[in-house]
C-alpha cells in the first residue's frame, strides 16, 4: 500500500514505525494494538500520511488527552514559529535545564562583522553560541549548506573577549539546532568541523525528543485542551512549557478559561510531564 506524504511524494505505508510512534505517546501495548486495527481497516491506497496521523491522534485522544498530547510533540514544535521566536526559547529553557546559563538574541561584533545570535550558553566557564534552524514543515531538512554558513559565523565570533555575561567572554563551541532533521552531508561536515548537533532524532541518544521527554519539557502548543489562539496568548506571556502551566495556573484564567477548563488543562499537562519522569 502507498501513501502520500505533506510534500507530495508517494512512499510504502509502514505500520512498525507508525506502531513505534503510538508506542511512543506513552500507550500500552494492548491500546496500540487495537488503534493500529482501527487504523488498518479504514487506510487505502493513496491515503495521505496526514490523514492517518489525523485518525490515530483522535483514536488516542479518546483515550487520553496526555497520550496524544506527547503524540502531537513534532507538530506542536511547528506551533513554536512561523518566525522561530519561541523556538529559541525553547531551546534555552531545554539548555537550562542541564545546568547552562543562557540568553537570546545576542549580537555579538566578530573580527569582520558582526553576529545576531539565538542563543549563548555559559557553563563551567565555557561559552557557546547556538544557532537555530526553524522550519515550517517537518519534512524540510537542514543540508550541508547550513553547517558550512554557520561554520563560518562562528570563526568569526571565537578567540575575540565579548560582553555577554562578563567583559572577557570568549566563545569556543558552537551548537546548530533543528526542529526537524540534518542531512547525511550536514552531519559529516559538522563532525569534521567540530561543531555540535542537535536534531529532532540526533544523536541517536540524546537528541531533542529524548531530552524533552527525560526531563517532561513539553510545550503548552502540545496540549489538547487548548485551541490554537489560547497556546498563542500563553506564549506571549513567556509562558512555554506545561511546567510553567503547573506552577502557574493563575495564567489561565488571565487568558479566560473557566475554572472547569482550567481543571482540565492543568490535569493533562501534570499527566504529561509526570509519565516519562516515572
């Protein structure tokens, strides 16, 4: 059977990796099994591979609004755009959570020119700039033109004293991070270069979704009980993760959800972060 994906191209359907990704939203065993039944018996050649994620995530959200909050993780990251503003935060607040200091939007005057950068990290007396590629559609993947350009930014920017958190801060390592993937060839030149990655599902083992999901750093766009416009007014009111959510539920009420609706929110969001911590 053949499916559609977002940018046209006709591929196999392959039940393991969508099984892996039901798997993955925290569901047992028995659960997917019978949502990959449902699924099997409606899908037909042709279908689009938006269309079987649309079936599988209201299966799941029939079940649980927390499974198919962690489901909609990759899309809910998109939410994080169009301009990749929140991205970036994003990205600090997973950074400050292993122990860096951080700031964003940083202009930094290198021996050529000078440099906006996303994001600095301080950590042990070492400082690293990290440079963020946001892109709209999951199925955009940054090439090898994107480590080279970055590459040399950062040669511009390192062995010269900055004003950042101190007025003798110098840059020494350089981070490249993307909401969706790196090709073959980015990769290499990265490792060739010295530069570190950081992907969706790169490195193998601590790559952006296992880090979200290590430490429950989900984004309140993944959240179900809140439509698109309220995830808007939580963001601009710094509020980006289901965490601040539960530290700070008066939020929601500030953006007028009811009491019963506030009930709801902060009950998936505590089940979200709380799964993969147990």
């Amino acid at each position: 059977m053949k499916v559609v994906k977002h940018s046209g191209i006709v591929v196999d359907f392959e039940p393991s990796k969508l099984k892996t990704s039901l798997l993955k939203s925290g569901a047992n065993s028995v659960l997917v099994d019978n949502i990959m039944n449902q699924i099997q018996s409606v899908v037909y050649d042709g279908i689009s591979t938006k269309q079987i994620y649309k079936i599988a995530f209201g299966l799941l959200k029939k079940e649980s609004n927390s499974f198919a909050a962690q489901y909609n993780l990759r899309n809910a990251i998109l939410l994080l755009g169009p301009d990749g503003f929140y991205f970036e935060k994003f990205i600090a607040r997973i950074f400050e959570s292993e122990g860096y200091t951080t700031i964003t939007n940083v202009t930094l005057n290198g021996k050529c020119v000078s440099h906006e950068i996303d994001v600095i990290l301080r950590k042990d007396n070492q400082f690293s700039m990290v440079e963020c590629k946001f892109h709209g559609s999951n199925e955009v993947h940054s090439d090898v033109k994107v480590p080279m350009y970055i590459l040399s930014r950062f040669n511009d920017v390192q062995h010269k004293n900055h004003i950042i958190f101190s007025k003798k801060d110098q840059i020494s390592n350089c981070w490249i991070v993307t909401n969706s993937r790196f090709t073959i060839d980015a990769i290499d030149f990265a490792r060739c270069s010295g530069l570190n990655l950081l992907s969706w599902d790169y490195p193998k083992t601590s790559n952006l979704k296992s880090k979200i999901d290590q430490k429950g750093l989900y984004p309140t766009t993944c959240l179900t009980t809140l439509t698109r416009s309220e995830k808007d007014k939580l963001l601009k009111l710094n509020i980006l993760l289901s965490t601040d959510l539960i530290r700070n539920p008066d939020c929601l009420e500030q953006i007028g959800l009811s009491s019963n609706r506030i009930k709801n929110v902060i009950k998936e969001a505590t089940s979200l972060c709380n799964y993969f911590k147990s």
